[in-house]
C-alpha cells in the first residue's frame, strides 16, 4: 500500500507491510516456508553480505512472511523499523544485546513481569550485565539508580500483572537528560490502546504470543525502532556507532542513519544470536493483527465490568484495574492509553493465598494457563506460578502478592465471566470461613 500517515489503525493493521503476491497474486501474505534465497549472480550475493542491498539471504536472518510483520509492526508503533524474534524474552535480550557490554548495567522497573524480572536479575548476568530495580513512579530513584555504567531504561506501558500505567513522558525525559535509551514493553496495552514512541520511547518491545496474536497460538516477539535516538553522539554505543569488524568496518549509525539499530539487529543480532521467528508463527501474528482494534475494544469494555463488579463484591479486598476511578493510575489513562487502560489486572481476595488457589481451581470459563492476551478469558496466581522464583518482598513489588490473583479479560459474555467468578468465589471463600 502506498506509504501514507493519512491511513487510520483499522486500515493499517490490515494492509501496512502487504501487498499482493508478485509471482501468484495471492492476497493473504504468504507463508515463505523457505531456508535460503537464490542469488541472481555472484555479485548480487556478495551486495546482499555486504549490507550493501537490501534482500533475502537466508531464513535465520530475513524471511519474506516476517518481514511483512515487521513492517506492519513499525507502522502501527510510528518506528523506524522493526526486527522480529522468537519469543517476548528474546526481544529483550536483542533489545538490550546492541547497548550492554560486561560491567554495563540497565534500570529496570520493579513492576515488570515475574519472568522478566527473573531474566533480568538472574540470566544476564552471566552476559556480565546487570539491573537496578527501581520503582518507576518514585522519578527521583530512577535517576538516582543511573550511573555512567548505565545503557538503558526499561519499563512497560502497562505492567504485568497489576495493570498500572507508567508515566512514559516522565520517563522518556529522565532517559533524555541522561542521553539513554527508554525501552517499553508495550505489550499489555499493544499499539491499539498506547504508542510508546509518541511518548519518547526509543525501542518498543512486544510479546507477539499475546494480545497481537490473540489466539494463544504461537510464540513470538519484536523490538520497534523509533529511529530517533543519536547512537553516536555519546560514545555509549559502539556495537552501532563504532566500526563493525564482521562487516568490513562499516558503522551501522553512519551507514543506516535511523535504522541503524532495526540493521545491526538483523545482520548481528539475528545472525549470532539465531532467535528467529518462524514464518508460519509470523503468519499466524499477520492475521491476529487485522483484527486486533475490535478485539481490544471488546477486552477494555469487558474489562471495566468485570472490574467494577468485583471492585464492589465483599469477598474482594481490593482491584488493581487503572480504569477504575479509584485507581491511582485512573488520570493518567486518558494521556497514555486514551482508548483504555487494557484487560490486564490483579485482585485481592480475603482469604489469602490459600482462597486463591481454590478459585482458580474452581472457575469454568477462564481458563488457567501461564498466558495473558487471549480471546479467552484467562485467570492465574501469579505468586505460585509465574512469580514463585522471586522473594516475597519482589512478590510484593511487582504486585504479585501471595492473596493477589492476575486476571487477563477476554472477549467473551462479561456477565458470563462474572458469573464465573461469582461461584468459583463462592466456593473459594466459603471454604476459608
């Protein structure tokens, strides 16, 4: 399609990135279930190397399918560019893999997913990296945390489990002072409900497994480049501004000016560290993205009413929705996430940890499963599952507290979710009384 800003959401998450079929005029993207490329000559083949031309050279590093994804996904994100991997963790790591170098260290939201969160203190120190977890609402601990050895900020736009909204804009101008990066896993909102980018983000990091898909089908991840942050001005970045030895000293800032970072991912980061998205798994994205605004306007209105309902039920302590009123974070919904504070939350139950796992036991149509961003209405603890690994105090903190239970809000019948949970509360809590 012609390349345009004029195109609304619902027309781009269906057409950005895809065209027909040259060789069949196939309309629906193809899957390119291919490993190599031919080259036209020798000479082409050593341009395609050279970083010289732009093209297909082998499926580890470009793939027809996925590259229609990246497209449609730097689109709808306002970036540069964008590089897509095998899973959300991968993203993180080939988010980070370009900045960090041993000794380097990245301030870290401390409301971040559990997984996350155990990927950060615990698997990249072995890549002699290090996080510094800060609560990213008290602004003054996160510049406090930043030191000369710092390369990053990351944070999400809505954190996972507790649904709460960061103040991106407070954030990204932290990050500006201090000439970082502010990288954004955006995928609770997903580019429907907040563009991180607009807010000054750098890097945008989704896990494709969840809302983008929407079916709970494949693993998937992307980084989206803004293509505004200068890597060469600081020194702070020589992955990309210095030159690049495998490449014949070519400087990817130099060289590739705004995709600087989308290149290096692909020809270094892709090369070397192989985390590659499959091309049906990029098909699968393809197709759950033309639907992804009428999937999350029904997941935020369904959202709301599950949250007010349990907001208002006594066996229920608290609710942690931002679309709330209540909520602390309920102002800051109409600057970051205008069309809703998303299906993401938590819940306290009376009862404690032990009423929490007889209510997942007992609901019907959520389901529990270890995943959020589904059709289906999904229900976890997150204290004995996707946050065991950390202490009770990281628990705490990432609103993961042992009475606390994570709720991802379908697109089902909201009075039949609430149902649901009425009698599966009812059996939960009338075996703590």
């Amino acid at each position: 399609m012609p390349d345009t800003p004029s195109y609304g959401f619902d027309t781009l998450q269906i057409h950005a990135g895809a065209r027909p079929d040259p060789a069949t005029g196939a309309r629906q993207t193809p899957i390119y279930q291919t490993t190599a490329y031919v080259f036209r000559d020798a000479e082409h083949a050593a341009a395609l190397f050279n970083l010289q031309e732009v093209g297909f050279i082998y499926s580890r590093l470009t793939n027809p399918t996925v590259a229609v994804l990246q497209e449609r996904m730097a689109t709808l994100e306002g970036g540069a560019g964008a590089v897509c991997c095998s899973s959300g963790h991968a993203a993180q790591i080939m988010a980070l893999f370009p900045l960090m170098g041993p000794g380097l260290n990245v301030v870290a939201s401390t409301r971040l997913y559990g997984g996350t969160v155990t990927q950060f203190s615990q698997t990249i120190k072995r890549f002699g990296w290090s996080a510094r977890f800060v609560d990213t609402d008290d602004l003054d601990a996160v510049k406090a945390a930043i030191d000369d050895d710092t390369r990053a900020i990351f944070c999400e736009s809505i954190a996972n489990p507790g649904g709460y909204v960061t103040d991106l804009d407070a954030m990204a101008k932290i990050a500006d002072e201090a000439g970082l990066p502010l990288i954004v896993d955006n995928t609770s909102a997903t580019p429907y409900l907040c563009r991180p980018i607009e807010h000054g983000a750098t890097l945008v990091v989704h896990s494709l497994t969840k809302f983008l898909t929407g079916n709970g089908t494949v693993t998937g991840g992307v980084i989206v480049d803004s293509g505004k942050f200068d890597w060469a001005a600081s020194g702070k970045f020589p992955s990309l501004s210095e030159a690049e030895p495998a490449y014949h000293g070519l400087k990817f800032a130099e060289t590739f000016g705004p995709l600087a970072f989308t290149f290096h991912g692909i020809a270094v980061g892709l090369r070397d560290l192989g985390m590659t998205l499959n091309p049906q798994a990029a098909h699968y994205t393809l197709l759950g993205i033309e639907t992804l605004s009428l999937r999350m306007q029904r997941h935020v209105e369904n959202a709301v009413k599950v949250a007010t309902w349990l907001e208002n039920d006594p066996r229920v302590e608290s609710v942690t929705y931002a679309g709330l009123p209540s909520s602390p974070y309920h102002a800051r919904v109409a600057s970051i996430c205008p069309r809703g504070a998303g299906a993401l939350f938590t819940f306290a139950l009376k009862g404690g940890f032990d009423a929490c796992v007889r209510l997942v036991d007992n609901v019907e149509i959520f389901s529990h499963v270890a995943n959020l961003g589904d059709t289906r209405s999904l229900i976890i603890h997150s204290a004995s599952t996707t946050h065991r690994q950390l202490t009770p105090e990281q628990q705490v903190a990432a609103g993961a507290a042992p009475n606390v239970v994570r709720l991802s809000i379908g697109i089902e019948d909201a009075d039949d979710l609430i149902a649901d949970l009425d009698q599966a509360l009812g059996k939960a809590v009338a075996q703590a009384a």
